[in-house]
C-alpha cells in the first residue's frame, strides 16, 4: 500500500433521522395542545369556583352539631325527593 500526502475527502455524514424521531415534532405539538387545553379548562374552573359564595364553615358545623343532637327536624324522604328533583330525575 502506497501512501501519499493527498488525501481524498469523504463523503460528508448525513443524519438519517428514525420514524420515531422525525414524529417527535408533531409529538411535541400535539402534548403542546393537550396541555393548553387542559390549562385553558383548568382556569375556566377556577375561575367558576372563584364565583362561588364562600362556605361558612363555622354554621355548617353548628348546623351539624343541632341535626345531631335533634334540635332540627329531618326527613330523609324530603331530602331524597329534594335531590331527585336538583339532578332532574336522573337514577
């Protein structure tokens, strides 16, 4: 084998991109959206829960305490038919 001082120059590498990765940028887009989407929910219900009246805790509790001791009457039937007719009917 002869050696010589010329040198001939390979062929530039070229990058073969797989399957796998020349979907990563549509991959990347689409979980992009998803999770715009969920953010964009995300802050549609904070921003309804934010329009809710506060919870008084503290009549809530005092409410607990007389249903338990018996100071409020209760009817349970009442109550079923109440939420029957809140959720429309629906079993």
């Amino acid at each position: 084998m002869k050696i010589t001082g010329a040198m001939t120059p390979a062929a530039p590498a070229v990058a073969q991109r797989t399957e796998t990765e020349a979907a990563a940028p549509a991959a990347t887009a689409a979980a992009g959206a998803a999770t715009s989407a969920q953010s964009a929910g995300l802050q549609q219900a904070q921003a309804s829960l934010a329009g809710l009246p506060e919870v008084d805790q503290a009549k809530v509790a005092a409410l607990r305490d007389a249903l338990a001791r018996g100071e409020l009457p209760f009817d349970p039937a009442k109550l079923a038919a109440l939420i029957d007719r809140y959720h429309g009917g629906k079993p």
